[in-house]
C-alpha cells in the first residue's frame, strides 16, 4: 500500500525555496551589516593618508637614487670585487693566522691562570706572614721565606703573559691587514647608500602587505589592525555636555594625520601639517598635542570620527557649497560647541590666558580686544575682566564752558559730518528710526539732550589768550612737539588715539582751547590728555593755528526745527511709565517748555546711554544699558533674534550683521519708537568688525581647570598692570616698547630726533629716578623737539609703571638706590683721561657755545648720570651703543672690541669702560669761568 | 742668484699673461661731462663756530660745499655708475681700501663709490672729535667715535646702496655719500666735471647719474665693440 500523503498546512518544496531565500537575505543582510560596520570614512581617510606616504618616499627615493653617483658607486663596487679576489687568494694565510690566533688565546689564558693562582698563593702566605710577625710566632719565618719564593714566579708569568699577548696582537693586526681592503671598499659602498638604503627601509615600513591587510580585514581586525582610530586623551580637561562633564578625547588625528609630521606642508586636507608646529602640536612647543589637544581650541566635537558630527565649519560660502557636494555636509544645527571658522580661532585663546591685556601672537584677538576698548564697548557692556577700562569720550561735566548748544545739535545728528574720523557713533536718523515721524522725534530727543546738558553743566574758568598766536608757528609746534603720536594732524596719522586736529576753529573758542591746551586737566580732570608743559606763547600759537581750520559745511547744516507737540508727546509716552494717563497729562500741563526739553533730555541720554562714555551730572550711578557679554562666546544660537534678516544662523554671522548694522534685525517689523534696537552705528570696516567678532567669542566663562591655564606669576601680573597704563595713555605713540615699535617713529627720516626707544629702560634708569620723571618729567635730550609730557601719574600709577619697566627688564625693583662699584683713585684718573681723550663733553654738554649748533647736536647732560642710570647699563652702552639702540648718535669708541688708547690701562677695553663709568659716576661739571650760573640754563624752548 | 731670476721670470710671464688676458675681454670705456646749466647757488659760508678746532682750521672761511660748480661751468661730485645692464655677473670685491679722510672737519672724498665687501678704511687726520655716522638702510649703521687724531678705522657695507650717507653727528655740516655697488663701474666727477667708467664687456647699459641736491638722471647706451670708448653728457640745471 503505498504511503498515505500526509496532510500538512504548508507545502514543504515552497518552505523550502522561501526558507532558502530568506537564509540567502540573512546572509545578506549579515554581510551588510558586517560592511557597514566595517566601512568607515577614517578608514578611507587613512588608507589615502598611506598611499600619500608611500608616494612621498617614492619621490624621495627617486630623488636620492638621482644623487647617487653611479660612475663613483660602480668604481666602489669595482674596488670591492677586486679586494675580494684578493682576499680570496689569501685565504689559506688567512685560515692559518685564525688558527695560530686562536692557540695563542689558549696559552694566554693558561699563563693568565697560573698567575692568578700564584697570586693567591702569596696573598695567602702574606696573611699568615702578618699575623705570626705579629704575635711574634716563629712560624713566621717559614712564611717569609715562602713570600721570597713566590715573587719570581709572579713576575715571570706576567712576563710570560705580555709576551704571548704581544705575538697575538701582531698576528692579529696581519690578520686585519688582510681583510681591510674588503671592509673598507663594502664600508664606503654602504656609505654611498646610506641614505637610499633608510628611505628603502621608511617605504618596507608605510607600504602596505599583506599581512596588513588580513589584520585589517573585517572581523579580525580587533587584533592589530595599522588602521585605527588615533585619539589624545586630556588628562586635565572636560566637554561639559550640560549636567555632565566628560573627559575631553580627541579623535581629530584619526584623519588629520599631517597635523604633527614635517613634509606634508602642501598635501590636501585632511593630511596638511599645521601650520605652526612650533607653537602647537609639537612637544616642544607651548601647547603640545597630548596635553592640549584639538578642541579646546578649535572648538567641535572631538569624540567623533565624523566629517559631519565633528561639526566642521566652513571658511566661506563657496567651501560650504563645496563641501555639500563633496560630502553632503551640513551644519549641525543642534550642536552648539561646532568649530570655529578658522579665522575665528583666536578667540579660543583667552580661555587659557586670561588677564593679559594682549594673548601674545593672536594679533586679531588683540586688535579686536584693542577696538573695544577704545571705541567704549565695555561702557554699555558689562564684560567680566573689563571692568577696570575707562570712559572713552570727555567729560561733559563743565561741557558749557567748551561748546555750544548748536554745535552739539548738530554734532548729535551726525558726528561723522563734522570728523569723519571721530569715534563718537551715530545715535539718531538710522535705518531703524528713519521714518520722517521718528525723525521728528529723534530731533526732538536731540534738542532735549542739549537743554539737558546746557542746564546741567557746571561752567569753568576760562583764560583769554593774552596775546595774538602766529598761526605758523603754531603749525611747526603741532609737527614738532608731539601732537602726532596721538593726533592724525598735518597729513600724519599714526593712530586716532586723540581726535583728529581738524575743523577745531568751527568747535571750541579760543579761551577755551587756549585754557585746555596751557592744562587739559584745569578743564577736565578725568582726561587722558596730557599737558605739554606749554608756554603761553606756545599754546597762544597752537590754539591760533587750530582756530584757524573751520568745517564749512558742518557749520552750514541747518538745525532741525522741533514740534512742541512733538515734545509733548514724547513726554507723555515717559511719563505714562509710572503715571496713569490723566495724571499724566495734568504733570504735563505742569512743566514749562523749558523743563519738558529738560525732562526729555534726561529720559533720552538715559535711553541712548550717553553716560556709558560721557560723565554726565545726574548719571553718577546709573548702569549701563547693554547686554552683559561675558560670556557671549558660547551664547546659544537660538537666543539670537536673527528677526527676519537672511544670514548664517551662526554667533559670529550675527556679530558681525549687528557690529556692521547695529539696526538691522529691527528690519520688516513693527516697533514703536522706544521699543527699537538703539545700540549705535560705530561706521567699522569690514575687518575691523571680523576683530571684533574673534574679540566677541572669545568671551567666554567655559571652566578650564586651574593647572591648565596660563597662570601669571608676580612679576607678570606686574607687567600686566603696566601694559594696561601703557595703552590706556598711549605710550607705544612715541616710543618703541614692550616689542611694539613706536609708531610715530615710521615719520623721521633721522632716527635720532625720534622720541627714546624705551626697550631695556628698567634695566638702564634707576628706579627713583623713573619714578620722579613719569611724576614730573624734564627734559633728558634737550635736541628732541617732541616733548614727553607731564601725565600727571599718581604714586599709585607710577609705581605701577616702575614695576612694568624693570619687570620687563628682567631686574629686581630696588627703590634704595645704588652702590657705586668700588675704584681705586688711578682709575679716577684713567677715567678722566678717557673721558677727556674721546671728548664727551664735546656732546654731553649744555651751555651756550653748543647751543649756537642746533639744538640738535647735543646729548644727555652726564651730571644726571648719579641719580639717572644703572652702573651696568653705563658699561653695556658704551660696549655698542649702536647695538642697544640703532640710529642713535652717540658712538662706539671701541669698535671691534678695541680701544683707540692702547696705552691707558693696558688698552683692557672693559677697564677703560668701568674706568670711564667710575669717573662719570663722580663727575661734576667744571664750574663756569664767566659768571653764568652753575646750573646751565636752557631757553624756554628747548626745556619748556 | 738663480733664484731670483726665475722668480723675475714667473713675475714677467704673469704680467704677460695679465696684460693679454685683461684688456683684450674689457677694454671699452664709458665717460663723459657734467654740464651744469644756469647760475651757480650761492654757497654760504660755512658756520664752524660750534667746534673752535674746527674754525682754526680755516682762518679763511670755507663755504658751504653740496653744490660745487668748475671753473668750466660742469658740477663736481656727480657719481655717475651702471644702473642695469650687468645681468647676474658678479665680481670680487677689491681688498684694496677706499680711503676715506676728515680733514679740516670736511669729508675727503665727500662723493665716491665702494664695493660691498670692499673695506673701506677711515681716517681722522683732525685734532678733534669726529664720529663717522654712516646711516644706510639696506646695510646695518655704524657709528664710530674717532677721538685721536690720525688714528684709522675699517668698515665695509654688506649690501648695495645708493647713496649711503655718512654723516658726524658733532659736526652738522659734514655729509658724505657713499655710492654702494656690487660692481666697479663707477665714476665721480672731479674738477674737470668728467667721468670715466672702464674695463666694460660690450652690451646695453643705464647709466645712472646722482647728484646730492639735483637728484638723478639715467641716460641708455649701447657698446657695440670691445675697444669702443663711448661719450656722454649728462647736464645738470639749477633749480
């Protein structure tokens, strides 16, 4: 019978093919699964990185074996074969001399034997020898005599020895002989491919084998593979991911594999070496890669091996659309920490080096950190570590006595037609407030400005100049006495420090200016303008001269007329703040006309922050009206009002539309007049704002653990203190300093009439001294027509000063003086004989029959040397005077090393220098034959 | 005896050999007047008063020296030299000194060329304090304190120039003007007002001619043969 079919619910033919198909997906699905996690984009970076490598050693290998002398490799190996034959023809002597070396090693080591043994046998019989001697033993004796017995044979086995050893060293040296044409000719072949042969090696090393490459293949490659992630772990830093913080890892090296190796200068990214391996990367340098690592600097995401995670940024627009189509980049909208654009990179700096008034080498950093500071953005903005900087604009306390009200008027609305170099912003008419309805209000707002500041300001003395200025004059003095390094006058600017010497006669009147100029400080006490010390002649000249430039135009501009209606409503919109509207209204009714422009004044100097710049009577206390920035570098995107404006969401494509056009994200929407953005239109260039932007995110509060940041010991706090005196008055105008050369020093053509270079100037005056002249300075070189003024430099600031210069100097700050080195009177003598033979006096001298010359042609009066210089700097200056400063007048006497007066002191150069120093030290000028007073005397204007 | 007549002979056979070798590969010449067109400036006299070593020195007075025109109306002091046209040759700088005097508290010569590399040797012949102050920008400064009388200085200039001043810095009135050049083909008119440069290959040049008040003047000449001696003019105006 046959089987009965079974009934089955599945046909089991189907099962199987759909089983098989399915195991066939499986597997598939496996092998996917298996590829992709195999597959990863390092791993091509890598394998790229390889071949480039082993590109490179083909080319250097190609390029060495081009080196090679091959006519000279050829006769090398020539001389090689043929030593060899040679060698081979001898090879039966060479056999025999092997043997015979060989036994008489033997025999050399028998005779060695039987000395050593001999040796221990004396050593012994010594032993008792000295004992029974000792206990007066007769045993004694027996031993004196073995001792007599040895010595003999001792020195017979070491002769036996050295004789041996010499007939092996001659057989040994034949033997050398021999094989020493082959050695030499193989050695020089070597040396010939010593250097093919280390690159050969190199490439053996990169190339990739087989062995390699099953190591590398999926599933095993968890043993050894060549390619891997590279990663630095950092010790001392962390990610802070929000409540958690994380070991900071960086895996950036897994495809910038250049980064830290030589050569690879011109490869393309990712490989590219960086591009200042002696301040990053290298373990020599400052920040080495194991300890500092990438992202602390470059910001992104350093765990992750991935183009796009690691949150790479785009230079421009044109690599971003690059960058889209090579690799589907796209922002990481999500993470805020993305890298910075590169030249942004700067701003990373300060996390580290904090309270430095300049990070050394991030010149962007700085110059944007330098443009805050002088265009007053900590005034509005309080930023943490800033707050020691101080008002930029004048004061306005006593502004009645300076200018008038339709100046001012017409100043507020537009302070660019009157200079266009002012830093003074504009406030009002901006596209934001541009309407004709806010024009009229913003005038009004104006008008209320000025009858505030005309009621509130206090009035000052004025001096009427006491006689008529010589306008030429006064333009040689604004050349000459130092005016340019701060002013742009003349055609000449070094720097806008002060305002720019233009328009002044359309300004101020003359007794005001003749009053500030004779003491800017009788004006305003809180000014950085120093006094130049200024006769009344001078200053009556200066101020004449300024009078006479007017700026037509701005005159010209008519002023706005304002709508009392237009006041009345501005009034009331403040007024309702705290008042319901009748009330309002019923003050309103109240004032006079006069105390609505007042009141309105004081609401809108409150609105615009005037006081943020200005010391303005009634705004002692109130705080300023921007936004705290201190940790605007990390301030999260989406808190950023990018309005309806199309850029980059991005911080620093925000900065940099709001520093460009502080107004712009008001555009397409619906404010009314005091609900709009007001920060004002500073007029900066495009790169001025990019600086300003890396000065902007490198504001930032991330906690970088104490031992990683760049601590400042006392000393460098010191520095520092004084480096921020330095900038705040402008110091690097004149004179070269702190590795900055002065910049008015660009406009002479003969070095020596320029202000001092003040390099090394701790190490070469004496700290009292410097410390009475920053307090009262004198003249030092009285054929300088720039005058360094009078400061007005508190003890406070100019021991602060002190410190700097002699810090930087690298010397200890000693107030107690000096001890004069100790001298014998012959070196007196010699002193003053040297001091006679050059001619010193010919130049340092101050009196009448020099002064005929010019002032230009003389130099330091030498009785300051006492009080004024270190003992050792009056050494070193006159070892090459040309070498401490360049360009100066004073010349070397010893060129060479040599001195022109072999006779005195043996011709000892540093005898005769020491012995010049001594007398100098000592030195008091002969008294004046005519009955002139003793002190030189100096006219007016040399010494002021 | 023997000897020295073999040495005489080696001594004549290198003379020879000089004599045939040198001026058969350059012997063309250029030269040339400075003409100077106008009135001469008045030269001033000097004020020497600052330095009374230096006022005893001339009882007679000695008149301002940056402008001197001859006696045949030409200018002195004109340094006159091959601006272009050498190409990438180069040429050892002579061992021989440019000598280099003050006198009188005055520069002698107060306009001459030098070699880079060639020492230039300097000489204080005055009983006073001179310092020799040399301000160029290509090579470093050298300021030197030259305190005794007769004593001598060596210097040399890393770099060409032209001109280098050289001033002394007790003495306003002295000024030098050194012409620095990686070459030897230079002139400076003397008192006739000519110049001549020598030993040059065939070739175009510019010449260049400087003068420390009236500036510079460039004129193209061609050489076209080996023994060709070439004339040119320069003319300087008064301004």
């Amino acid at each position: 019978m046959p089987p009965k079919e079974q009934p089955t619910l599945y046909s089991v033919p189907k099962t199987t093919v759909w089983f098989a198909i399915v195991s066939l997906v499986l597997l598939g699905s496996l092998v996917w699964v298996v590829y992709s996690d195999y597959a990863r984009e390092w791993k091509a970076w890598q394998r790229k990185f390889i071949q480039l490598k082993v590109e490179k050693a083909k080319a250097e290998l190609a390029a060495v074996d081009k080196k090679v002398d091959q006519k000279k490799l050829e006769e090398l190996e020539k001389q090689h074969s043929e030593a060899l034959r040679i060698f081979q023809e001898h090879k039966g002597e060479y056999a025999k001399l092997e043997k015979e070396i060989a036994r008489l090693d033997m025999e050399i080591g028998k005779v060695r034997d039987r000395g050593q043994t001999l040796k221990q046998f004396q050593d012994s019989a010594r032993y008792f020898f000295e004992k029974y001697r000792a206990h007066g033993d007769s045993r004694a004796a027996e031993y004196q005599q073995k001792l007599d017995s040895l010595a003999p044979q001792i020195e017979k086995a070491k002769l036996d020895q050295e004789s041996h050893e010499a007939r092996r060293d001659e057989k040994q040296k034949a033997l050398d002989e021999l094989s020493a044409k082959v050695r030499g000719t193989q050695k020089d072949i070597d040396l010939a491919l010593a250097e093919k042969t280390r690159i050969e090696k190199k490439l053996a090393n990169v190339q990739p084998t087989l062995a390699k490459e099953i190591l590398n293949a999926p599933m095993i490659d968890f043993i050894a593979p060549s390619l891997r992630i590279q990663q630095v772990v950092l010790e001392d830093l962390y990610d802070d991911y929000h409540f958690a913080k994380v070991q900071k890892v960086d895996r950036c090296t897994t495809c910038h594999l250049g980064i830290d190796q030589k050569g690879f200068e011109n490869a393309p990214q990712p490989f590219k070496t960086h591009p200042n391996p002696d301040l990053f990367l290298s373990p020599a340098s400052p920040h080495p890669l194991e300890k500092v690592g990438c992202t602390v600097c470059h910001g992104g995401n350093g765990h992750s091996v991935s183009f796009i995670e690691s949150a790479h940024t785009p230079r421009n627009e044109e690599q971003a659309k690059e960058w889209e189509k090579k690799y589907r980049w796209h922002r990481m909208e999500k993470w805020e920490n993305r890298i910075l654009p590169l030249n942004h990179t700067e701003a990373s700096c300060t996390k580290c080096h904090k309270n430095v008034v300049e990070v050394p080498q991030a010149d962007k950093l700085n110059k944007g950190r330098k443009l805050a500071e002088t265009y007053g953005c900590f005034g509005c903005h309080k930023v943490e570590g800033f707050e020691n900087r101080w008002k930029v604009g004048p004061s306005l306390l006593d502004v009645r006595s300076k200018l008038d009200k339709d100046w001012i008027t017409r100043w507020l609305e537009s302070p660019k037609s009157f200079r266009d170099s002012t830093k003074m912003p504009q406030f009002f008419h901006l596209e934001n407030t541009d309407s004709s309805q806010d024009r009229e209000m913003s005038d009004a707002a104006i008008e209320g400005i000025v009858a505030y500041l005309a009621k509130n300001s206090g009035e000052v003395a004025l001096e009427k100049p006491p006689v008529e200025g010589n306008i030429e004059h006064g333009q040689k003095l604004v050349k000459e006495i130092g005016c340019l390094g701060c002013h742009t006058a003349e055609g000449v600017s070094v720097n806008y420090f002060g305002p720019e010497l233009s328009g002044m006669g359309s300004k101020v009147r003359a007794d005001w200016l003749y009053t500030w100029l004779k003491d800017p400080k009788h004006y305003s006490p809180s000014t950085r303008m120093p006094n130049l010390r200024l006769s009344e002649q001078e200053a009556v000249d200066i101020a004449a001269y300024l009078l006479s430039q007017h700026n037509e135009t701005f005159e010209k501009q008519p002023l706005p007329s304002v709508k009392p209606e237009v006041v009345d409503k501005m009034v009331m919109m403040h007024l309702q703040k705290n008042l319901r509207h009748e009330e309002a209204r019923a003050e309103l009714a109240k004032m006079s006309p006069e105390a609505k422009l007042e009141f309105l004044g004081k609401q809108s100097i409150s609105h615009q922050g005037c006081f943020a710049c200005h010391d303005i009577k009634g705004f002692e206390d109130t705080k300023p009206i921007g936004t705290e920035l201190s940790d605007h570098g990390r301030k999260d995107v989406y808190t950023l009002d990018f309005g309806l404006v199309h850029v980059d969401h991005t911080r620093e494509a925000w900065f940099f539309q709001k520093l460009k056009k502080p107004r712009i994200f008001d555009e397409g929407k619906e404010k009314l007049y005091y609900e709009k953005l007001r920060m004002p239109h500073f007029g900066f260039t495009d790169e001025q704002a990019e600086s300003l932007v890396t000065f902007l995110l490198s504001l930032n509060q991330e906690v970088i653990p104490l031992e990683m940041q760049r601590r400042l010991n006392l000393k460098e706090e010191q520095i520092e203190t004084g480096r921020l005196l330095v900038s705040k008055f402008n110091c690097q105008g004149c004179h070269t300093l702190d590795g900055k050369e002065g910049l008015i020093r660009s406009t002479f053509t003969d070095l020596g009439g320029a202000p001092p270079i003040l390099e090394g100037e701790g190490a070469k005056v004496q700290e009292k001294w410097l410390d009475g002249f920053l307090k009262q300075p004198s003249a030092i070189r009285p054929w300088l027509t720039y005058r360094m003024p009078t400061f007005s430099f508190d003890d406070e600031q100019a021991s602060h000063l002190v410190q700097y210069f002699v810090n930087l100097a690298h010397q200890e700050v000693n107030y107690k003086g000096l001890v004069l080195p100790e001298t014998t009177p012959q070196k007196l003598e010699d002193g003053k004989l040297l001091f006679e033979k050059f001619q010193c006096v010919k130049c340092h001298k101050v009196d009448r029959t020099s002064m005929a010359m010019g002032a230009s042609f003389l130099a330091p009066d030498l009785t300051l040397t006492k009080e004024r210089l270190k003992t050792d700097w009056v050494v070193n200056w006159l070892k090459d005077p040309q070498a401490m400063q360049e360009g100066t007048m004073m010349p070397g006497f010893f060129p060479d090393g040599q001195s022109p007066l072999p006779d005195v002191l043996g011709g000892d150069v540093l005898q005769q220098m020491e012995a010049i120093r001594d007398y100098l030290y000592r030195y008091a000028p002969q008294p004046a034959q005519n009955p002139e007073p003793p002190k030189p005397e100096i006219p007016a204007i040399v010494k002021e | 005896m023997k000897k020295n007549k073999v040495s005489m002979m080696i001594t004549v056979l290198i003379l020879i050999f000089q004599v045939a070798l040198i001026p058969s590969a350059q012997a063309a010449a250029i030269t040339g007047k400075i003409a100077f067109e106008g009135t001469a400036p008045a030269s001033p006299p000097m004020a020497m008063d600052a330095d009374p070593n230096c006022q005893m020195m001339h009882p007679d007075g000695v008149s301002a020296d940056d402008v001197i025109v001859n006696p045949n109306g030409t200018l002195k002091n004109v340094f006159v030299y091959v601006k272009e046209g050498l190409g990438d040759q180069t040429f050892e700088a002579p061992k021989e000194p440019v000598a280099f005097n003050q006198q009188g508290c005055q520069y002698h010569p107060k306009v001459f060329g030098i070699q880079v590399g060639q020492p230039l040797e300097i000489l204080n012949s005055d009983n006073t304090l001179h310092n020799v102050h040399a301000v160029p920008t290509k090579s470093t400064q050298f300021n030197l304190g030259m305190p005794i009388q007769g004593m001598k200085l060596k210097k040399t200039f890393t770099a060409p120039e032209v001109m280098v001043k050289i001033k002394c810095d007790v003495h306003p009135w002295m000024a030098a003007y050194a012409g620095v050049l990686k070459h030897p083909f230079f002139g400076v008119s003397g008192d006739e007002g000519t110049f001549e440069i020598k030993n040059l290959v065939p070739g175009q040049y510019v010449i260049e001619a400087w003068h420390e008040k009236y500036g510079t003047q460039t004129f193209s000449v061609t050489i076209s043969s080996a023994d060709e001696t070439k004339d040119i003019a320069f003319t300087f105006k008064a301004s």
